[in-house]
C-alpha cells in the first residue's frame, strides 16, 4: 500500500487531502498542531496523525527519521496579517518565511531522497495565485508563494530523470480558516460570497486526479480557480 504525507492536515486544505487519499488506497501520515482535530483523524483507518511543529526542522527531522513515502504534499502555511510591508512586524516576517518556504524546503529535501532512490515518487506543494500575481498589502505572503512557485518548477527539472514528478497547486481563493487570525468575521464573510470560492474538497479532487495520471505525465502546475468573480444574483441584475 502506497503511503502519502501531508502537512497542515488538521484543517481546510490539508483535511480534505487526507480524506481524499485515504479513500484512494493510500496510508497517511497527517501532520499537524491541532491536537484535537490529530485525535479526531486518528480514528481513521490507514491514518496516522503526527503531532509536530512543521517549523522546528529538528523536530521533523528526527519525527520522520527513516519513514518512506510515495506522496508528499507540501499543505502547510500561514497568511501573516495584511498591510503595507513597511508596517509589518518583522517577527511576522520571520514566521511567514520559516512556516511557508524554509520547512517545506527542510522536509522536501528529507523525503526526496528516497524518492530518488526507489525510482518513483510525487511531490505535491499548495500553491496560490498570489505566487503569480501582485496584491497589495500581501508583499510578503505573495513573496513566499512566489519562492515556493520557483522552486516546484526549478525541482521538477532536479527530480525528473530519477522518475519523481512534481506538482504545483496554484489555487484561487479557497473558503478555508487561513485569514482566521488576521481578518473579522465580517471581512471574512465580504471575501467568501456564495458562488465565487473554491472548496477544500474541490482541491483535494483535482490532486487525486493528478496522481492518478501515468508515471511518464509530469503535471507540472494546475490552476484551479472559482468559476464565478461575482455571485450568482448579482451577475443577473
């Protein structure tokens, strides 16, 4: 049985991915903070939750010392609070970076060499639009998506040859707890309006299929964007 990790599993994103490949077939490793939600994907069959902070490397390191797997999904991120870049906290710079680039660089390079090895493997990284595209007042958020879009492209080139494919998400806005933390529910429910986000699952469909596809087809990047800018009703008046 094929085995896949996944970071940020506890919620959003990382929740339906683990859902989704364990009804595939797959044996996931979920990583995550959340205790409670670790306890609540523990009762799943062929799920294994992992307690571990993502940005302590050493902790990962000896966490996953000598475990094998197929799949890698690199979910795992934080959106540091919006504002000018030249008003941001460095401390939440610090975070965005080390959360956001620098572990998913650290645990990329700690699974791909077995990859490597056995001939055949899959890395798969979250992406955003916003890797591709300026938005103010999200220098820094735009910024490490942006190192994240370099490096899946620059590592598909690295890996090909050795039969590891890579795959970057590069998603839309997706209804997800991500800006929990730095918006209100107010601003929050102004940027998720009926028709025009993506779900969790819509994004853990698209990775399955992608998967699925046959190992001499590298897919390189999918964009996956909400069909609708504006809702229903307001497009018909």
């Amino acid at each position: 049985m094929k085995r896949a990790l996944v970071t940020g599993a506890t919620s959003g994103v990382g929740r339906a991915l683990v859902e989704a490949l364990r009804d595939e077939g797959y044996l996931v490793l979920a990583l995550g903070r959340n205790k409670a939600a670790l306890e609540e994907l523990g009762r799943f069959e062929n799920v294994t939750p992992v307690g571990v902070d993502l940005a302590d490397v050493d902790a990962v390191t000896a966490t996953l010392k000598g475990v094998e797997v197929d799949v890698l999904v690199n979910n795992a991120g934080l959106m540091p609070p919006p504002g000018p870049f030249q008003d941001l906290d460095p401390a939440e710079i610090g975070k965005a970076v080390s959360l956001n680039v620098t572990a998913q660089l650290a645990l990329t390079r700690l699974v791909v060499p077995g990859m490597c090895t056995r001939g055949s493997g899959h890395v798969v990284f979250t992406g955003s639009i916003s890797g591709h595209a300026p938005y103010a007042n999200m220098a820094i958020y735009c910024a490490t998506k942006a190192a994240i879009g370099g490096f899946a492209q620059a590592l598909r080139l690295d890996l090909a040859d050795h039969g590891v494919r890579v795959t970057e998400i590069v998603a839309g806005r997706i209804e997800t707890a991500l800006y929990k933390d730095v918006l209100s529910a107010e601003a929050r429910a102004g940027m998720y309006r009926p028709g025009t986000t993506l779900q969790p699952e819509d994004v853990s469909r698209m990775v399955v299929a992608v998967l699925a596809m046959p190992p001499h087809v590298d897919v390189s990047r999918f964009d996956i964007l909400p069909a609708r800018i504006t809702p229903a009703k307001e497009a018909n008046t």
